[in-house]
C-alpha cells in the first residue's frame, strides 16, 4: 500500500507549507506537539508522528463495528497520526487521527452521530464527513476485493438520500482539487 502512504505524505507537505493548516486550539498530545511553531492566539503547532496503530487494534474495531474495513483504509490508519488532513479533494473532512490505540474517533462516528440503526444498522461505516453538508460511508453491501467497498455519500437531513460517491478509498484520496465541486453540482442538478 505504498500509494497510500504516498499521497498522504503529500498531503502533508502540500499543509506544511502553509503553516495556518499545522495549528490547532485542542490539547495536543505531546509527543505530536511541535515547538518549532510559535503559538499565536491559542492555536499551537502540531507534526505528525507514525502511527501506533496495528492490525491487532484494527481487528478489534472491526470485530464491534461488525465488518471489515477497505484494506486501504487499514494501511491509512497504520501509517500516520494528524490533525485535520487535507487532501486534494477538500470537501472531504476526515477526523482527527490521535495516537489513540482504541480509535475512538471511528467508534464516535459509527455508533454515537447520527442515527446508527439507519447507518452502520444498513452496512454504512461513517469516517469521513462531506463539507457540511453530509457523510461519507463505507458502503459494505457493495463489497469488492480486500473489503474495498465503494463510497456513498449521505444527506444527513435525509439519511435515505444516498449517492455514489467514490469506487473505493484509493479513487477518494486520489480525487482531485474539484471532485467535490463536481459533486456538488450533481446534487444541486439531482435536487432541482
């Protein structure tokens, strides 16, 4: 899964460069604290670290979510921790990554947003939220090679308006600066 390591590591260059995307106002976990960054108005700077977590930890999730996770996304979540990651398509908002062995960030999203029963209950594994406007799920009743589930997006005024939005996790983080403004658009065509 070097591809994934690979686009991740770009993304954050691409946010180094702009230190505002290297600050945050949270607690920071210390060893992801970076000095080197002179707090201003409480935001401090933050650096990613390798990840703590392993198989083992992934396993667990997966045995109380109740399916498996896309391979890719397992080989993202091992590879490192970070702070609100930005990658090309910037509609998509993942959570924050803290080295955290129980991944409680993917427990939240799973079975305390929304309303679980009409999510995870229907084989949607929320991760990543879409702008404000929606959510982003592993969609396990499609499921591909390595659990490679194709992506959905889902309205959450209306948790029964479901569009495709990426085949796989690799497409999204691959996605480019105006796939989301392309989807936007789809929606607005699709509401009309």
């Amino acid at each position: 899964m070097e591809k994934i390591k690979s686009i991740v590591e770009q993304c954050l260059i691409e946010m180094s460069k702009e230190e505002f995307f290297m600050m945050i106002p949270d607690d920071i976990p210390d060893e992801m604290l970076d000095k080197s960054i002179e707090p201003s108005e409480g935001y401090q700077g933050w650096k990613p670290i390798n990840s703590i977590i392993d198989d083992n930890d992934l396993d667990k999730v997966e045995s109380k979510i109740g399916h498996k996770l896309p391979q890719s996304y397992r080989e993202f979540l091992k590879y490192k921790h970070w702070f609100g990651l930005r990658i090309p398509d910037h509609a998509v908002n993942f959570p924050d990554h803290k080295p955290d062995k129980e991944l409680s960030f993917l427990s939240e999203k799973v079975f305390e947003y929304m309303e679980p029963e009409l999510i995870i209950g229907k084989g949607y594994i929320y991760f990543a939220d879409f702008e404000d406007y929606g959510i982003l799920c592993f969609d396990t009743n499609h499921e591909k090679e390595n659990d490679e589930y194709r992506i959905v997006y889902i309205n959450h005024e209306d948790l029964d308006d479901i569009h495709l939005y990426a085949n796989s996790f690799t497409e999204l983080l691959e996605a480019d600066e105006e796939a989301g403004n392309r989807f936007i658009d789809k929606l607005n065509s699709y509401y009309e």
